[in-house]
C-alpha cells in the first residue's frame, strides 16, 4: 500500500475566460488538475479522516482505496459490501453505504465491520448511495434505486426514492422526505443547521433546514441542477459533480466549473494535511486540485 504513485500533470489551458474568474480566484495561483491514477472502473464516495488521508470506493470491484497526504496510494480494504458513498465519524470508523445487501455499515479502523441497520419498515431500501453525519452523530442519507446485477431481486421494494435519517445510536432510519425522484449528492452545513440533497434525476438541488429531532423543514430549491456527490468549503460554497464541477456560492449564484477530462465526475471532497487539495472521483480516475479554500467535512 506504501508505494508512492507518480503524480502524472496534466497540460490543461488555466481557466481563463470571463464567465470562469470567480471560480478561479478559489484555485490556488499557479495549481493545475493533477490526474493521479487511471486503473479503476468507477470511483465514488471520497471521505477524508481527521488526518486529511482520502478514502474512496472502486464500486464495481468492491474496493476501498485509501490515497495518503503523502500522495501514496493503495488498497484499504476489499470486500467492502460493495460500497458507494462513505464519511468517517469522530471516533474514526468509516460509515459506508453498502448496497451488496441494502445496508450501512461501520468500518472500524481495524477493518471490524458492524451493520447498523438493513431495510426499512420490513422491506429491502433501495441502496444507500451517499451519506452526511450531522455534528451531534446522526446520520443522513440517500436511498436511490440503481439497479445492479449482483442483486437477486429486480424490482425495488421501497416506492419511492428518499431521503433518511438515522439518529445517533438509533438501528431504524426515519424517512425525511419521500418527495424526489433520485435523491443522490448530500452534505450539511458544519453548525448543522441545513441539509442539501441533490435531485439527479430531477435535475434539482434543494436546501432544507434542519430541525432539532433532526426532521426537515423549508425545503427551497436551490439550484436547477442535480448532482451525483456534493461538497462544501469554508466560505460556504457549494461543489456540484457531472460534467466536470460546478461551484455555486451561498446564494446558489454560478461562480463557474472546474473541467475535468473525464466522461463523468461522480464526486468530490475536501482532504490534505491543510484540507486545500479538492479530490474528485471520475469514473476510471481519480484528480487533485490545490485551492485556496478549505473543506469543512
């Protein structure tokens, strides 16, 4: 896993044009795409730990990789219930959407993997595909249905496509909102007090505040776009995967998209030692950006 992976540099034009120089200004000056390894079938759900080390999940072939603030990149661990979206909670575990099964698990640091939950009200979910946990410990997420051929059945169980919620030490997730088509890209503000969900399918991203028992309330449209992963930085801005990545500030105003030479980004983070490298997960690779904002994952 130690092997230090030669940072290929891409000779990409900077971004240059007018409709682009507000997105510039959060790139660090001088920073190029950096593409640092092709090898994989289709990555997802970047998480960082409190070291700022990368993890990520090669979906297809059930692994999850782990990319260090060294820059050495390798295997973290196989056999992972075929997981999608990840983040780590404070004591360290890794909590994975595992949908081999329709589950969330907890991943301790020692590989222990625990389920916290599998179904809801006695049906199979859809498959857990990205998660947030909140400050207090609860946790997020989007249930879409993507069918996969390792499952036996073909039909989905749940009617509907949604958004949970699991509170703190809590084994049955309570349903948010069931008004969506494709919920998908999820992530919270760090004060916890708002939740955006993107709509892929709808082609909507929506923010809603966040109620103390953890239901949610004023559900505004946020931007008319969707997304496959979300992120935010520390001014508040919002990251928005697909053809490349768009970045929107507060008040859901365009500031411009990062170009990335993949057919499709399917999400993005925040890690580093300072949290100022943007890691994007597209499709068969994956690319750092240097930037002049932080995360706040």
């Amino acid at each position: 896993m130690k092997n230090t992976v030669a940072i290929l540099a891409l000779a990409f034009l900077p971004l240059v044009s007018r409709a682009q120089e507000e997105v510039n200004q959060l790139i660090a000056p001088g920073a190029t795409l950096q593409q640092i390894s092709k090898q994989f079938k289709f990555t997802e759900g970047p998480a960082v730990d409190k070291k700022g080390n990368i993890f990520f999940t090669d979906q297809p072939n059930d692994k999850i990789w782990k990319y260090d603030t060294e820059g050495n990149l390798g295997v973290y661990m196989e056999k992972t219930g075929r997981s999608n979206g990840l983040f780590f909670d404070k004591k360290g575990n890794i909590i994975s959407c595992a949908d081999e099964k329709n589950e969330m698990w907890q991943i301790s640091p020692k590989g222990e993997v625990t389920v916290l939950f599998s179904g809801y009200q006695g049906k199979k979910l859809n498959g857990p595909n990205d998660l947030w946990i909140t400050p207090k410990g609860g946790i997020y997420f989007t249930d879409p249905f993507y069918p996969r051929d390792y499952w036996e059945h073909k039909k989905p169980e749940q009617e509907k496509q949604s958004v949970y919620f699991l509170p703190k030490g809590a084994k049955t997730p309570v349903l948010v909102d069931d008004n969506l088509k494709q919920p998908n890209g999820i992530v919270g503000t760090p004060d916890g007090k708002h939740l955006f969900v993107a709509d892929i399918r709808d082609q909507k991203t929506y923010k809603y505040d966040i109620n103390k028992d953890g239901t949610l309330t004023n559900r505004q449209l946020f931007v008319a776009q969707g997304s496959d992963g979300i992120t935010l930085d520390n001014l508040g801005n919002l990251y928005i995967t697909g053809r490349g990545v768009t970045v929107y500030d507060p008040t859901g105003k365009k500031l411009g998209n990062i170009p990335i030479p993949s057919g499709w980004v399917g999400n993005v983070c925040f890690g580093g030692k300072n949290r100022n490298v943007l890691f994007v997960t597209a499709s068969e690779s994956i690319y750092t950006l240097k930037m002049q904002v932080k995360g706040v994952e």
